[in-house]
C-alpha cells in the first residue's frame, strides 16, 4: 500500500519527479562546497567526500542508514550553526527522534514550512533529507551574504557567422588543409583562399586610388558568360563540417525533435488505439469476474465452511496428539521398569536353579568338621599339658610343705 501511494504521487507530479531528487542533490553539494564543508566538516570528523547522490533513496544508489543519518544530522548542525542559529552538534549514539525533531525545529524557526512527518528523514536519505539540507545551505549562503548570479555569456562576432554554408562555419586557417585532404577523394579543383587573400592584400593599394575619370568596359558580353562559365567550376569552395561545432549539435536537436513528433503523431493513434481495446478488455475481464464470483458463490460458502471444519479438525487432532505424546511416554517409563524386574528376576532364577552354591556349601561343611576335629584334637593336648602341669605344680608345692614342716631328722636306723 505504501509503495502504490508513493507511485500515485509521483504520477500527480508528473514523470520526472522521481528524477528531480537527484538534480535537487547535486544542487546541495554544490552549495556545500561553497561553504567549504570539507575542512570545517570532513576533516573534523575523519571522513569521506560526498559523492553526487549521497542522500539519494534509489535502488541503483548503495545506502548505509546509519552512516547516512549520522552524516545528516552532523551536517545539519553545522549549517544550522552557519546560519546563525546555535545548534550543539549531535553524537551518534543521541536519540534519533530528538534529534530530527530539533533539526525540524529549528528549519520551522527560518520560516520554512514542514509538512511530513519526522519518520522521514530517519533512515537519512531520500527526497526530504535533501529538502532540509538544501533549505539549511541556502539559509547559511544567506547569512553570509552569499548569492548565485546568472552567468554572463561572450558576444559571438556576427561576422563569422555570415561567411556560412550548409550550416558550417569557415575558418580560412582551415581551408588549406581541408583542400589538401579533399584532393584525394574529389576531383573538383578548390581555390586557395589564403592565396586569394594575399592577392587581394597586395591589390588593394592600387586599387584604392581614385581613377580620373569613369571606368568603361570594352569586353563583349557574350564573350564575358563565356568565361564565367568557364572558371566558375574552378571557383567553387567546399566546406567541410565540424562535428564539435555546437550550431550542428542544435540542428540534430531539431531534427531528432521533428523526427520525435512526426513518430508521436504516427504511433499516438496506435497508441490511443491500443488504450481503447485495453480498456474494452479490461472491462470485459471484470464483468467475467463479477459473473464467476456470482455463479460460484454457493462454492465458495461451501469451500469456507470446508476450511473453518479442517481448522476445528486439526484442532481436534493436535490436542489428541498431544494426549497421545504423553500417554507413550509413560508407556516408555513402565516398560522401562517391567524390563528392570523382569532382569531381576532372571537373575534371582537363575541363582536359584544353580547347584554350585550348595556343593560350596557342602565343601565348606566338610572343610568345617575337619577343622572342627582338629581344634577338639589341640585342645585335648592343651588340656592334657595343662593337667600336667598342674599335677607336677601341686606335687612340687606338697613336697614343698612337707619340706618345710617335718625337722630334720636324728640318725636313725631308715638314715
């Protein structure tokens, strides 16, 4: 839609709107260049020459919207600031809209209507960038007391005009060289004007004194045509045209503009023609349309009853899939544990059903009793060892006492 509204504007405006943004452009620059931004600006700011579209918004035009709007705004300071009014220079990373709202601010203070929105001259560039820099730079020109002047075009002397044939001009300093190069191809005989010239030249003395008395001519008049006749071949004086020269330019402008005419005239009733059977058929096409719209309409109904069915079915069949996705996913967690006790099982099973833990068990039992009887055999021993020794203690501790208690005896008869 915004793209058919800028169409129709242009079109109000006429076809060559669309190109006047790059002449209003090159304008600007021209402008800026009086008021020497590129030491006061680029130089400040480390940056590049404008090129002649800059602030263009064309599609053959490569754009940066940043830098460009960067480069606006940096701009517009500078000539506000020219202009007499103070402006502080904006930063890049400023607010946007602040920005072009003080710009717009300060354009609507020098008396300029604005009627567009500030979202315009955001994306810095297009046809109203380049309004408020031109608007700006013709402001700042004013203050400083600048002014363009019409341009003053030389006279042309009307003497070398009047020496012309088949459009050209003569150049007598020419001529020469021209006959020489023409002798090659033409067989006609060129006079020499430099040398008619010089006679001309040492003639005139003589001829410029007075005669006494009134000059008659004694030649037949017949005889006269004679010659004319003869030597006016000889005479004759070819020109040859220079294509730089601008009078021939203007002639081709002319013809190639009557050429143009006469082409419109002819190819206008064509034209005219072609827009008639356009028109018929375009007419024809929406009177078709209206007629299948009418006979299919009962369709149509039926086709968007179908389509508001298929979106409740989908519907429908998203809410059951997602049903669907969680039921199998606690399909796969119980399957999951049903495989860890059925593993379990197995294991428990197959423990079971095995007979080398028994005849373990058995060996170990053996091997028990064994041990068993082994440690009842030491401990016999122990207590046989023991038993011993304390009968040899207590004997040793009776033969003791009695040792101790009975005198020591007389010489008898046991002595």
């Amino acid at each position: 839609m915004a793209d058919d509204g800028r169409r129709g504007e242009e079109e109000d405006r006429g076809p060559g709107a669309a190109h006047q943004v790059f002449v209003l452009m090159e304008k600007l620059l021209e402008k800026l260049k009086v008021l020497n931004y590129e030491e006061e600006v680029l130089s400040k700011h480390n940056m590049k020459n404008l090129s002649r579209h800059y602030f263009v918004s064309s599609p053959y035009v490569a754009s940066n919207p940043g830098e460009q709007f960067f480069m606006f705004t940096i701009i517009a300071a500078w000539l506000i600031n020219l202009a007499g009014r103070p402006f502080t220079e904006p930063q890049e990373y400023d607010e946007p809209n602040a920005t072009v709202s003080n710009v717009l601010e300060e354009l609507r203070a020098f008396g300029v209507k604005v009627d567009f929105p500030p979202s315009k001259l955001k994306s810095g560039s297009g046809e109203h960038v380049c309004f408020v820099l031109d608007r700006l730079a013709e402001e700042a020109l004013k203050n400083r007391g600048f002014t363009f002047r019409r341009p003053n075009y030389p006279s042309e002397n009307t003497e070398e005009e009047s020496v012309m044939e088949d459009d050209a001009e003569l150049t007598l300093s020419k001529v020469e060289e021209e006959m020489i190069e023409e002798a090659d191809d033409e067989e006609e005989t060129v006079m020499d004007l430099e040398a008619l010239k010089l006679r001309t030249a040492h003639t005139e003395p003589e001829s410029s004194s007075k005669p006494d008395e009134i000059l008659e001519s004694m030649v037949d008049a017949a005889e006269w045509n004679l010659e004319v006749e003869r030597v006016l071949p000889q005479l004759k004086v070819t020109i040859r045209t220079d294509n730089k020269d601008w009078r021939i330019h203007v002639d081709q402008m002319h013809q190639h503009r009557d050429g143009i005419q006469s082409s419109l005239k002819e190819a206008k009733s064509y034209l005219d023609r072609l827009q008639e059977d356009i028109g018929k058929t375009l007419e024809k096409v929406g009177s078709r349309e209206k007629y299948i719209n009418n006979q299919l309409e009962h369709l149509i109904q039926e086709y968007r009853g179908a389509q508001a069915k298929l979106s409740e079915a989908k519907e429908r069949y998203q809410q059951a899939s997602g049903g669907v996705t969680d039921r199998t996913r606690v399909l796969a967690e119980v399957s999951e544990e049903l495989e860890k006790v059925k593993q379990e099982m197995e294991d428990k099973g197959s423990s079971m059903s095995d007979g080398a833990p028994v005849v373990k068990i058995k060996q170990s039992l053996t091997k028990l009793k064994q041990e068993v009887v082994q440690m009842d055999v030491r401990i016999g021993v122990v207590e046989h060892t023991l038993l011993q020794a304390k009968l040899k203690e207590k004997s040793n501790m009776t033969r003791d006492m009695h040792a101790t208690n009975i005198p020591e005896p007389a010489a008898g008869p046991f002595a």
